[in-house]
C-alpha cells in the first residue's frame, strides 16, 4: 500500500511511471520509432552546426571580440543540447524502463541544464545588444569582464536548476505532487521552468522593442537632417525583420512546450499533455538549430568563414581595410549602421 508520508527511493521507474499514469513501453511502438529516428536526425544537425559555428568564432580573428563571446557560449549551450538529446534518445521508449533512479535524473538533468543555458544566452545577448546601442558603443569595446561574468551567470543559473530536481526538487517522497510529463519531478518545478521560460521571452520582446523604436527615431532624425535616402527605409526594414526572425523563432520553437509543461504544472487532469509531450521537447530542441542560423548563418562575414572550413581552406588572416565598415552594411543578422552624428556613430548593433 502506498503512502504519501515516506520517500521510495529503492523503487523502479515503473513504479512512479504508473503512479502518474503514464505508459512505459516493454516495446517499440510505431511512435517510438519515429520519434527517436526525428530525435536522432535533428540531434545530428544541431551537433554539426554549432560545432562548425564555434570553429568559425575560434578560427576568425574578426569574431574574438565580447559579442562573440555570447554567440560562441550560444553554440556551447546548443551544442550541450544536441549532446542531451542523443542522450535522451539512446535511453527512451523501452529502455526506460531499465534506468536507474539516478539515471532517469542524469537524462533529464542534461536536457534541464542545457536548454535553460541557451535561453538564458538568448536573454543576455539581447540585454548585451541592447546596453552597446543605448550607449553607442561598438562591440569590439565592450567590457570583456562583464561579458564573461554574464556566461558564468548563465551556467551557474542552468546548473542549479538542472540539478535541483535530482537533490530536492522531486516527488520521491510526495507521490501526489509528481507530474505526468516528468513522473519523478514535481509539479511545481515543471511550472516554475514554464514560467521562467515565459519570463525570458517577455523580456526578450522588451529590450527589442525598446532596440527597435530607439534605432527608427535615431533614423528618421537623421533623414530630417540628410536627403532622404533608400537606406534609411533599409535600415528600419532590416532591423523589422531581424526583430521578427528572433522573437519569431523563439515562440515557434518554445511556446507549445511551455504550455504543455505549465498545464502538467497546474495539475490539469482533463489535459492531454502526454499525447503531445514527445513532439514538443522535439521542436524545443530543434530551437538549437534554428538559433545557429539566426544568429549566425545570416551574418555573411559567418557564412565566409564556414566556405572556408568545409572548404578545408588555410585560414588567411583577415586583410585589415576590409575591416572598415562601410557607411551602411547589412550581412545578414548584423545590422550595423553608422550614421554620423556630431562626429560619433549611432551605432554598430549586431542584431
């Protein structure tokens, strides 16, 4: 008989499985099979592609600059997701069963500390973004003390919550708090990543918003000054679209996952959340590939340095004038505008 006064840390994953109503498979269903085969695929291509954008940011003296700090521990956060993901799939369906308490927690401990290391990167490249516009101040100058404080803040923050479900955080010892996703995690803690989640993109639509109307007043006070040209009109498009593609691509990825994990966190019954939960950790994860290529693929001083690595190229140092920037240069990602004013530059955003 089982109580709700005393912890069952000698009992099977099965056990806490049916505790929560939640099937586990003795063998591999059609579903299975195509999840782990999607799993597997796009762990392979989020593997690759950051891989390949932290050799670009290593090999290219341009890209060692604090900015690129931010966009290099990106890649490390996704990288560690593509590396949790596979883990995941060597260790689901049928093979669940099989896991020890420690290990289930060690699979969703990867899956935990990775992904909540590249949503909190996402936050600190926008807040970083955000403080080098308002101050027109070039990447190049930021401080690479508060940067590299910003990654430890980061790591440390995806560490502890990653950890915190293994050491307290679960329902060992409260059966009737254990949620149906997770069925050794408690509801709470599924609610409380939900929300943080949700935290973390509000401010994310803030500081753009804020980086968005700054650059257009800046813009058209310049336009009223200088005969209107077409790349002012340019500029302010550009920044709409890039605005658009990052918040976009964040809630395409992450809102159906939150929903899911904050209906189980409630303690929804009538909530079918185990019918999708598979499918949404999947596009979640797939979020790790997009972010390469928003952040990264688009920018074309980026796309060069990949040429020149799949290529299996020498890497040239860079020729120093074509360093410059020119009076107004979108690549891709990087709207960077110089727009003169009082002898100093509006700014130099790689959004």
């Amino acid at each position: 008989m089982v109580t709700m006064d005393q912890c069952y840390y000698n009992e099977t994953i099965g056990f806490f499985y049916n505790n929560s109503g939640k099937e586990l498979s003795s063998h591999w269903r059609p579903k299975d099979v195509v999840v782990v085969a999607l799993g597997l695929t796009v762990s392979v291509l989020v593997l690759l592609t950051n891989l390949l954008v932290i050799a670009a940011i290593a090999s290219n003296r341009r890209f060692h600059q604090p900015i690129y700090y931010l966009l290099g521990n990106l890649a490390a956060a996704d990288l560690f997701a593509g590396v949790a993901y596979l883990f995941l799939m060597f260790h689901t369906g049928p093979r669940t069963a099989r896991l020890s308490l420690q290990g289930w927690f060690l699979r969703q401990g990867l899956l935990d500390t990775s992904l909540t290391a590249s949503v909190a990167t996402l936050l600190a490249i926008a807040v970083e973004r955000h403080r080098s516009v308002m101050a027109v101040q070039l990447h190049s100058r930021l401080p690479r003390g508060r940067v590299v404080m910003l990654i430890v803040g980061v790591w440390v923050a995806a560490l502890g919550l990653g950890l915190l479900p293994a050491h307290s955080w679960h329902c060992l010892c409260a059966l009737d708090r254990c949620s149906r996703m997770a069925p050794l995690l408690s509801r709470s803690y599924l609610a409380v990543w939900a929300l943080s989640s949700l935290l973390v993109f509000l401010l994310m639509v803030a500081v753009y918003t804020r980086i968005f109307f700054y650059v257009r007043r800046r813009v058209q006070r310049m336009a009223e000054h200088v005969s209107c040209h077409p790349r002012y009109r340019e500029t302010t498009l550009s920044l709409v679209k890039t605005v658009v593609i990052i918040l976009g691509a964040f809630v395409i990825c992450w809102t159906p996952g939150q929903v899911v994990l904050l209906l189980d966190g409630l303690g929804c019954k009538s909530c079918n959340v185990l019918a999708v939960e598979k499918y949404f950790l999947l596009l979640a994860e797939a979020n790790s590939l997009v972010n390469a290529v928003v952040y990264s693929c688009r920018d074309a001083e980026m796309r060069r340095t990949f040429r020149r690595l799949l290529c299996c190229l020498c890497l040239r140092r860079p020729d120093d004038k074509s360093a410059r920037y020119a009076a107004s240069t979108r690549t891709g990602t990087s709207t960077r505008i110089m727009l003169p004013e009082n002898g100093h530059p509006l700014m130099d955003s790689t959004l």
